[in-house]
C-alpha cells in the first residue's frame, strides 16, 4: 500500500464536515484479523475473528463490516467497527499524519517559491522552505494467539487468549468447549499410561497418572478462576473486582476453598448435584495430588488422616488409573455446573 495515497481512501465527508476514509485493514496470514473490546473493564480484550462465515449463517447477514461482535472473554456486544485494535489505530493515525505533513510540506514549498536573494534597495523578506523528513509510517502486525477456535454452533473461526465465554459472532456461551477439549486431553494421558508402563515400567506409567492428576486439579483450579472473574467483573465495580480476584490465591486448589468463596461472593453452590460419596473421592484425589506435589509422592500423617488409611507415613502413594478418570469426571460435572449458572448457552 502506497501511504502516501491516503487520498484514494477518501470517502467524502461526514454531517459535522470532517473528512472521512475508509482504510482496508488486512488479515494476518491465518485469515484473521485482530478487534479489540471496547470496555474498558475487559481484562483481556484483544481477539481475532475471520472474515469469513459459514453459509448456513452467513445468509442471514446483510453487511459484515458492520455486525455486533460479542467480546469472547467479557461478552460486552459493540459493532465491529468500534472495536479496532490500539495498533491499527495508532497504524492509520501515522499512516495519516504523513498524508497531513506531505500535504503541508506541498503547500509551503508552493507558497515559498525559490527565488533570486533581492540585492539591497528595499527593506525585504526572503523565506525559503526546506521540507523536511516525513514522519515514517508505524509498523502494523496482528498478535500471535495461540487457541483458535471453530463455533460449535455457528461454525465461526476464531482466536483467543486462553479460553474464550463467549463465540464473537453469534455470542453462544462457548466456555464448555474449552472444557471438553481440556478434559479429552487427560483422558487420553490417563488411557496412554498403560501402554507406556508396558514399554518403560511401573515407575513411569505411575509418573505420568500423577501428572493427570495434576491436570485434573489444574481444570477444576483454572476454569473456576476464568468462571470466578467473569462473573465477579460482571456484578462488581473494577476496584471491587480485582481484590476480589486477587484474594483467590491458590483458594481453588482445596474443594472447600473454592466451595466458600463461591458461595460468599456469588451465591453458587458448585457441588449441587453432586453426592457424598463422589465429593469425597475428590477430597480423596486432590489430597493425594498435594502429596505428590509437596511431598515428593510419600504419604504424610495429614493425608493418612483425611484418606484414613492403613498405609504407613512415608510409603509411597498409589494412583490407579481409574480413581483419576473418575475424579476427572466429576471435575467435569462440577465445572459445567458452574459454568451452566454463570453463562448463559
Ligand atoms: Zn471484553
Ligand atoms: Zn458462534
């Protein structure tokens, strides 16, 4: 693009008499070009959205360039062009004070021809101008993201940091996805560990059911922060919010913990429908990932207590694949529960 053609953008003038361009913003080489959220609260806010739709949906749009997007992290709905990104902003702005400079520099060197010095006689002036260097042109790139993901429901592509609430284009409560992916993955650690065992020893297979165990608390700690500020920044102030937020700390990583803060701040049982054989097995499960993570996976009198084990303090812990699965599975539960009382599908 040849920015100093910013002329051939001009699409005449707006009611007020300013003059108005319309700039072609191209996508990344994914096909997918960066918004920005414009509420101000919004933690995240960058995203990018392709441009293009899946016919079943797509017939119902009569001009893209100027749909409501739905912020996936926030949901806040605002039409696309109000959700340009800081750089593309800051890009055409530049792009725009050198079409202003050019133009001025014309301007002077038409007013302040080049002439002869006049030698003596009248009092004169004499003014030359020299155009100076042109303010160069910013350097525009969309980020790098790395979730991309396709709308279950409208077939939308899109991506994100991290997981995403919401689908930007027909604002479908998306945040399930992320889970089940999540989910997927561990099983298929859990279901590896055996053939992997079988190759390598007990010791690894053992290793790497730790390491899931360690996923599954992951999911239930992770998803209930993203659920946790989501809906926190929705019924709070900004300030309230974050210290809020900030007093999770690792809160979420105990059942209790998250159960109490759940229920203090947002009224939201996350074991409802859960019974108490399952929710002790969880008890059980994440007991056991603190002693692998803090005690090099030997039993403590504390988890002996909670587990009441016959074990011996200091003998090694045992995970079976199953107990993993199961707890995975009632992570699950528990996490679409809240997820189900938090974003509307
Ligand atoms: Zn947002
Ligand atoms: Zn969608």
């Amino acid at each position: 693009m040849d920015f100093d053609e910013l002329e051939k953008y001009r699409t005449g003038k707006s009611e007020d008499g300013h003059d108005q361009f319309s700039v072609p913003i191209k996508p990344d080489e994914d096909g997918l070009l960066g918004r920005e959220c414009s509420n101000e609260d919004c933690e995240t806010k960058y995203f990018k959205i392709s441009l293009e739709v899946d016919d079943a949906y797509g017939k119902e749009i009569e001009d893209f360039s100027q749909l409501e997007l739905t912020c996936p992290y926030c949901g806040n709905a605002d039409n696309m062009q109000h959700l340009h990104t800081t750089e593309q902003i800051e890009w055409i702005k530049s792009m725009m004070m050198r079409g202003i400079h050019k133009t001025f520099q014309n301007i002077m060197a038409r007013s302040f021809p080049k002439r002869p010095k006049p030698k003596g006689g009248m009092f004169s002036i004499s003014m030359e101008f020299q155009p100076g260097t042109l303010p160069s042109v910013r350097h525009y790139a969309e980020e790098k993201l790395k979730q991309e993901v396709v709308c279950d429901r409208c077939r939308f592509r899109y991506a994100i940091y991290g997981v995403s609430f919401h689908c930007p284009l027909c604002s479908a409560g998306n945040i399930l996805q992320h889970l089940e992916r999540s989910a997927e993955t561990i099983r298929i650690l859990i279901s590896e560990s055996a053939r992997i065992g079988s190759e390598h020893g007990q010791k690894v297979a053992q290793a790497m059911l730790g390491n899931a165990l360690e996923d599954v608390v992951g999911l239930f700690e992770g998803f209930l922060k993203y659920a946790y500020q989501y809906a926190i920044r929705k019924s709070s102030s900004k300030e309230d919010a974050d210290k809020l937020i900030q007093k999770i700390r690792t809160n979420f990583q105990r059942l209790s913990g998250a159960e109490e803060i759940f229920r203090r701040d947002l009224s939201i049982e996350i074991f409802y429908g859960l019974d108490a054989v399952e929710r002790d097995a969880l008890e059980i499960a994440f007991a056991k990932r603190h002693v692998l993570t803090h005690n090099l996976g030997l039993i403590d009198a504390k988890f002996k207590i909670k587990a009441q084990t016959w074990n011996r303090v200091s003998s090694e812990l045992e995970i079976e694949a199953d107990e993993i699965k199961r707890s995975l599975e009632t992570v699950r539960k528990v996490v679409a529960h809240v997820l189900s009382e938090i974003v509307p599908t």
